[in-house]
C-alpha cells in the first residue's frame, strides 16, 4: 500500500479513475431519458448532415471539383473534432471541484475523461455518416484509409493538447473563456473545412498554412481523394504545434493542480 | 502508518501569502486514534486535507503506508448533479471497489430511502454525511479521516456510527477533527492541538485539553 508505487500500479488506478469519470460525465451529460448517451454522436451527426445538405443546395463548391458530399463530410467532421475541445475543457474543473477531494482524481484526469468522450463522440458521427452516405451511394469510399486515419489522428490530438491548455489557463483567468468564443467561431471559415488550400490565392496559401488544423485536414482529405486532390501540408509542421501544446498544457495544468483550491 | 513532517501549507490571500500550517509533523500508526483540536479557522481542514491527499503540501512531506479515506466532511467528495446512487458508483469506482451492491449495502446504511436517486445537491448536510459516512463504511480503509461529521446529526444515526467505526471496526485508525470535547475524550487515545498554524502532540487528551483552553482563552 505505499505511496511509492509502481508505474504499472499508477497506471491502472489512472485508469480506474477515468473509467469512472467517463460514465459521470455520460450520465449529467446525456442522462438517462430518451436515447441518453446516443446524443453524443447523433448530435455531431445532425451537424454534418445539416452542412452538407446547405453546401449541397447551395451548390457551394468552394473553388474545386471535388464530390461535395465527401468535401461537406470530411471538412466538418473534423472542425467538429478539433473545435469542441477546448469548450469541454474550460470550466471543466468547477463542476468537478467536489471530486477533486478523492485522492487519486486529478484535474488531468477530468480533462482526459472529457476528450476521450468528445473524440469517441466526434469520430462515430463521422465513421457512421462515412459508412451511411457510401451505402446510399453519396459518395465513394477513401482511396487511403491510413493516410485518413492519420490525419484524423493528428487533428484529435491537436484539439485535445489545445484543449488542455485554454482549460487550464482558463481556470487561472475568465479572459481565455471570453476569447475563445469568438475565436472558435472565427476559426471555422479559416481552418479548411470550407475551402481546399490549393484553390487558395498564392498569397493567401501562405498565411493560411500558418494554422496548424488546415494541414491535418489537407492529410484527411488526400487521403480521401486520393489523386484527385493536390495536397498542402507538412506533419512536422502540425506535429510540432502539439508537441508544444502539449508541453504547455501539461505544464499548466500542473501549476493548477497545486493550486487549486477546495471549496 | 500515515508520517507528515515538516508540512507546511500556504496559500495566496488578497493580502499576501497566508501561512496555514508552519512546519506541522505527525505520526499516526495502524489503529491509533488521534484528535485534532483548534479554533475556527485554525486549518484543522486543510490538515486533514493534506493527510488524505486531496491537497498537496507547499513544503515538507506526507507518506500514506496504509489506505487512508477521502476526508469525512459535510462538503466536498460528491458531484452535486449526480444522484446518491451515481455518486456511490463513483466513488466505489475510483477506490477500485465493484460497485455492484455497493449502492443496497449504502441504501441499508445510510437510511436515505429514495433519496439516494435524488441529486445530491437536494440534499440537507445532514444527509450528506449520512451518505459519505456510508459509502466510506462500503469501500473500507485503514484510516478513516473524520471532519465533525459523526459527532452531529440524530442520535439514531450518531449510535449507529458509534457501532459501525468504533466497535467494528476497532482496529483502524482514525484522525477526528470536533469541537466537541466529550467525543474527543471518548474515543480519541492522544491528541493535539492546532494554534497559530503549529501542531502540538500531547500523549494524553486531557494534556491537549489543558493547552487548548489555556490557549484559547488568551
């Protein structure tokens, strides 16, 4: 029973704990009347079908020649990924404060339980619509699943390290939650969902390249198109943007869990 | 054997940096019960905090060799959204206890009927430590840390505590924080004494007494 246990020991209690703060967080968030916990990807899963039947009335092509249904499909799915994030990750600690008083719960553990519902929730709605549209034939499956996989992968963990770190800063001050609302929403036209960088003017390529999500999106998307669509991105560069969020994140929600302070 | 030395615990205030405990060490060994006596506000929380974990030192450290509970308080410890029942699962969870039962063996105890599938931010304070003090009883530890909560409540539910911790459960430790002497007396074997931040020890609950009054009066 001593406090110096082994890694594989912290691990599993680690474990324990964000079990038992994933089923929490599904039971206040979604409880138990109607189709409780389905809301967590059938209401992403209202969001994309609602954009792609606008784009597609619209007949927004959004400067290229690609299947509008895939383009909808993947660009939205992926800002619903990355956005959501930081959302569920500020002001997670107040509603959780009381919890905080068991030992083995930390604040990172209340951030993790978050994420893992937000990606699971975000992923489902677009595998099932995936699956869905190509079985009524709105569109055709990826040509590279890897490669979509990867690029999901990269957007996951950007908005997740994002989201540890306006979390945390967030609990130290209000402005972070003030900011982040309009910058969310100002994020979403810049960040590829709607546009493809190579229709992009030459000068506005560049400073769009700037943001971190646009390149994992370009990697989905080529992944899904295949040579069809003429790619813009480079890992190392988004890589490297959650290495450092990460990094941060952690830091600060460090510094918050030793101050903290119980009701 | 839970060991705090040298434990100092600070924290920021509008005026500056508040010192809670100076320096604070204290040995409690399996089976040992030891009161905690101060004055309002004189950090008898924040220690009991700091032996359970939930808060860290600034300075100084604390090594748990047996498992020691959440601290038994009237807040703290439950998600207010969440019903009774949900909050048992939880916590069952988070101690690595099947929860399977957990909530009958809670409902028997605690006395909360339907209540307990209630949020338990409908709860009185009363009913919140009958439901902590319940769910402590279900998971099991080596030391329970007792804030106030046994000493209060009904006299029905006090005897029942009595019997459950005290005769049952004989063998544990436990750490009591109460204003009430008699409780101290009763079931407390030392105690010490929290003033102006310093912790004293005393081999006897009298001697401890002696001092608070001594202090307190001045």
């Amino acid at each position: 029973m001593d406090e110096s246990m082994s890694l594989g020991r912290s691990w599993a209690i680690q474990r324990r704990v964000i079990g038992a703060l994933l089923m929490r967080e599904v039971v206040t968030r979604f409880g138990r009347h109607n189709i409780g916990f389905l809301w967590l990807f059938v209401e992403p899963m209202l969001f994309t079908v609602g954009v792609t039947a606008l784009w597609t009335l619209a007949g927004s092509t959004h400067g290229s020649t690609l299947p509008i249904v895939a383009f909808a499909l993947t660009g939205y799915s992926s800002v619903l990924l990355w956005r959501n994030m930081p959302g569920r990750c500020i002001g997670a600690i107040t509603p959780n404060l009381s919890l905080l008083y068991h030992r083995n719960v930390k604040v990172i553990d209340i951030y993790a339980a978050r994420l893992l519902l937000e990606i699971a929730g975000a992923t489902m709605s677009f595998a099932i619509l995936g699956c869905l549209f190509w079985g009524i034939g709105w569109l055709r499956p990826p040509e590279d699943i890897m490669r979509v996989l990867w690029g999901w992968f990269l957007l996951a963990w950007f908005g997740a390290s994002l989201a540890i770190f306006l979390g945390a800063l967030a609990a130290r001050t209000e402005i972070v939650d003030k900011l982040w609302h309009p910058a969310a929403y100002l994020l979403f036209p810049l960040s590829g969902a709607a546009f493809i960088v190579d229709a992009a003017p030459a000068g506005f390529r560049d400073v769009i390249l700037l943001l971190p999500m646009v390149h994992g999106l370009e990697l989905l998307r080529e992944g899904y198109f295949g040579a069809a669509f003429r790619p813009h991105y480079s890992v190392p560069y988004i890589v490297i943007w959650c290495l450092g969020l990460t990094l941060l994140g952690l830091a600060q929600t460090r510094v918050i869990s030793r101050t903290v302070a119980l009701e | 054997m839970i060991a705090m030395e040298h434990v100092t615990k600070r924290y920021p205030t509008r005026h500056g940096e508040a010192v809670v405990l100076d320096d604070v060490s204290l040995v409690i060994r399996p089976g040992e019960k030891v009161g905690i006596l101060g004055r309002n506000g004189a950090g008898k929380s924040t220690l009991i905090r700091l032996v359970s974990g939930a808060e860290q030192p600034s300075a100084g450290v604390i090594r748990r060799q047996m498992s020691v509970s959440w601290p038994l308080a009237f807040g703290g410890a439950f998600q207010g959204a969440l019903t009774g029942a949900d909050n048992v699962r939880f916590v069952c969870r988070v101690y690595g206890k099947s929860p399977e039962g957990a909530v009958d063996q809670v409902l028997d105890f605690s006395e909360l009927g339907r209540s307990l599938w209630e949020p338990v931010k409908t709860y009185s304070s009363g009913m919140r430590a009958r439901l902590a003090f319940a769910i402590s009883l279900v998971v099991e530890f080596d030391c329970f840390l007792i804030d106030e909560i046994v000493a209060v409540g009904d006299e029905r539910f006090v005897d029942k505590c009595q019997h459950e911790l005290f005769e049952k459960r004989k063998d544990r430790a436990m750490i009591i924080v109460s204003h009430n002497p008699l409780y101290i007396r009763e079931h407390c074997e030392r105690a010490a004494v929290l003033v102006d931040g310093r912790l004293r020890s005393f081999d006897t609950v009298d001697d401890a007494f002696a001092y608070y009054q001594q202090t307190s009066a001045a």
